[in-house]
C-alpha cells in the first residue's frame, strides 16, 4: 500500500491503533467480525447518529455504509431509539411470550405474500442455518447447491461457497447460468436438499438476479425434490414485499435478517405453514429455541424499521444512490482512473476497472480499492473495503454532495500514488 495515504491514517487514528492492539490480546484476530477489519487496522467506533459516526479519535465519518445495509434508517434513528429505550424500562427478555412478537410476525407475512408464518433467529447466518435445517428434515436429503461466491451466513456449508469451494454437502453453480444450475441438479439433485440463492448478490458483488434464471432454478429445483429458498436478507430494503414481489416468484422458504431487527440482532425463516407445521407443538419435528429470539427490544425496533421503510422512501434512497454512482464515475474520469459499477435500488459496489469481476472476491484491483479505502477514511467517508456503499432513508442530495466532494479528494489522492 502506498505510504502517503496508509501513514495519514496511521497519524490520524492512535486511539484506533491502541484498541486494536488492546483487542487482539482478548480476541483471535482482535475481532469477533472479520467483516469489520481491515489492514493495518480498523477504526474503533464511539458513536453514530443520522448519517455519522464518529471514531476515538473524534473524528466524524459520512456512513455510505450503514453496518452493511442493515441501518436501514441510519444511525439512532429517532423513533427506533423510543421504542427500544421504552422496552428495556419494560425488561429485554424472559423464557415465555411478548407481544411485540406477534405485531411483527404479522407485519412480515402481510409485506411478503409467499410467507404465511414466520420463525425469528438472532440473525441472517442463524436463519440460513435454520432453513438449511427445514430442508434437510423434510426432504431427508443432506446437501445444499448455491451460487458460486454468494453469500448465506457464516455455517462451513455456506461459507465456503462464498469464496467459491466446494465441500462435503456444498454444490456450487455459476450465477444467472441456469444450465450450470441445472447441470448440478441433474447429477446430484437426488442429495440436494435445498437451492438457496440471493436474488441480488449482496457480498458478491450487488449482481442483480436475471428473472428467467431464478424462475428456472426453481423450477428444477422443485422437479429435483429440493426446496427453494431465497435470501432477501439484504434485499428486502429494496422493495415493500422485497424482490421477490417484483419478480413474481414464490420460494419455498424466505430468509430475512438486518432491517427487520431495527440496528438490533435478528434474523427470520418465513414460508407457507405445511412447510413449517415441523415447528408445530403436537407433532415437533425440529427443536429451534435461543435465548434472545424474539426479544422483545428487537420486535418493538424491528416494528419501527420496517413501518418506517415505506415506497417513497425506498424510491428517494433509489434516486440518490443514481445520483452518487453517476457523479463518482465522472470523478474517476476526472483523475484518470478507471471505474465500473454493478447497482441495485439503494446499493452499488464500485471497481477501479474497465469491467465488473464476477465477484468482489475475484477482482484485479485489490491494491488500488485498498488505497482508495483507507484514502476515503483519511477525508471522512467511510464505505465498505471492497468498495460497497448502501444509503439509508436519511440520506439527502446534501450528504451526495458531501461524498462526492470527499471521494474526489480520495481519489486525487489515490491517482497521484498510482502515477
């Protein structure tokens, strides 16, 4: 990494430098979020509000963000935080029944057309597992086939895919190639028990599912006698009924996870009740409990969440985040650095090359993203290492001026180490 911008961050954040070595006395790695790192360091965080966060340096950071798309409303959101705080006065947990629960179960399967019930988790991985679960008890089949560098949370069967292995009980398929989808199936469809597929690739890259190819893998998914399930885990914050609604496609099983929780754990398997009569007290099939599922803190948040996530909002978002992506591509034009892009609604995920890779994992500018990263850090603008930006509904045309003004002075100082 080049030494201007690598030891202006060195200079700038001492505090964050202290507690990363403070954490890696206590802590594998200095982390429990490998996400959250990066080299030499991450910052260390104080606080966040609106559209900012500020580190233990004091510095004050515009979030493009948003913790990976799950603050949805950005940070503290005001309305979110008098729920929260009036639970906890209430109390944030016991080994019996709460309402809010309910209120939000119901929510869900009133936004989601293809959920009639729904089972909440502590978060996105602990749903992928959960319904990786339902499949395998009722299909009686132990193997999973995903999309080659797709994402479904942190279990070994998932995670390897992510960075495009095989394993044990993990198939992988190219992505919008339904023949490689079907190719798997033919051959191995008798030990799979479930296809699971983003219906826009989040970690990989925001790649957009084409509607042909997930109607088609669904398709022979069913005609294989494996369940299909959708992760509209980042998703959802695209679309009211998220974006299944808008491509007319009904899975099996629907994993949810980061808005629906408020800025608070969570995480969901939805579907139609004769998938998830297992769970049913008379006749249980698959023993599911934690501690903290369905708290009641992150019900009455997530309740907030997503009666505040409404179309017009989702639409402003939609607008800003074009806005964004044109104006940093005619920056990048500016200081002679190439520049892609792959989008959807309020997220994109931008490239220092002539064409977007097939994954963020198997990308040819690492070097260059890493420069471009720590430089946005050293002039205020915090976006995800690998160049992924997600806004929320309190993001304005004012904050995209901000940005792009600190993105040009990132990326001026980014051409001149690359000269």
């Amino acid at each position: 990494m080049a030494a201007a911008i690598s030891e202006t961050y060195l200079v700038r954040t001492p505090a964050s430098a202290k507690n990363y070595v403070r954490a890696c006395e206590f802590m594998p790695g200095g982390t429990s979020r490998q996400a959250s790192f990066w080299a030499p360091y991450p910052l260390t965080i104080e606080r966040g509000e609106g559209t900012y966060f500020w580190d233990v340096d004091g510095h004050q950071y515009l979030d493009l963000i948003n913790n990976y798309t799950a603050m949805v409303h950005g940070h503290a959101y005001p309305p979110i935080v008098e729920a929260a705080r009036k639970q906890i006065g209430d109390g944030t947990g016991w080994a019996a029944a709460n309402e809010p629960q309910n209120r939000l179960a119901a929510m869900i399967v009133d936004r989601i057309p293809s959920i009639e019930q729904v089972r909440f988790t502590n978060s996105g991985s602990e749903a992928g597992a959960l319904a990786f679960t339902i499949a395998r008890v009722i299909t009686g089949r132990n193997k999973v086939l995903m999309a080659r560098y797709g994402y479904h949370g942190s279990l070994f069967e998932f995670e390897i895919g992510s960075f495009g292995k095989e394993g044990p009980l993990t198939h992988l398929a190219s992505y919008n190639k339904l023949d490689d989808f079907a190719a798997v199936l033919d051959e191995h469809g008798a030990d799979i028990a479930a296809v699971f597929l983003e219906p826009v690739m989040g970690a990989g890259g925001i790649t957009a599912g084409e509607k042909d190819f997930l109607h088609g893998v669904r398709k022979a998914a069913h005609a294989a006698g494996a369940l299909f399930v959708l992760d509209e885990v980042l998703t959802l914050r695209f679309a009211i009924g998220g974006c299944q609604a808008g491509l007319d496609i009904d899975p099996d099983l629907t994993m949810l996870g980061k808005i629906i929780g408020g800025g608070f754990p969570v995480g969901a398997v939805g579907g139609k009740k004769d998938l998830l009569k297992l769970f049913d007290q008379d006749d249980l099939k698959v023993f599911h409990t934690g501690t903290f599922n369905a708290n009641p803190v992150t019900m009455v948040a997530g309740e907030v969440s997503l009666r505040e996530l409404t179309a017009e909002r989702i639409e402003v978002m939609h607008d800003l985040r074009e806005s964004l992506e044109s104006q940093l591509s005619e920056v990048a034009k500016i200081h002679g650095l190439p520049f892609a892009t792959n989008h959807y609604g309020s997220c994109l995920n931008l490239y220092f090359s002539e064409s977007v890779p097939e994954s963020s994992v198997v990308r040819d500018d690492d070097e260059i993203m890493d420069r471009f990263h720590l430089a946005c850090i050293n002039h205020g603008v915090f976006i995800a290492p690998r160049g992924m930006i997600a806004l929320s509904t309190v993001t304005t045309e004012e904050h995209i001026t901000e940005a792009i003004e600190r993105a040009d002075a990132a990326m001026r100082d980014v051409a001149a180490e690359t000269k």
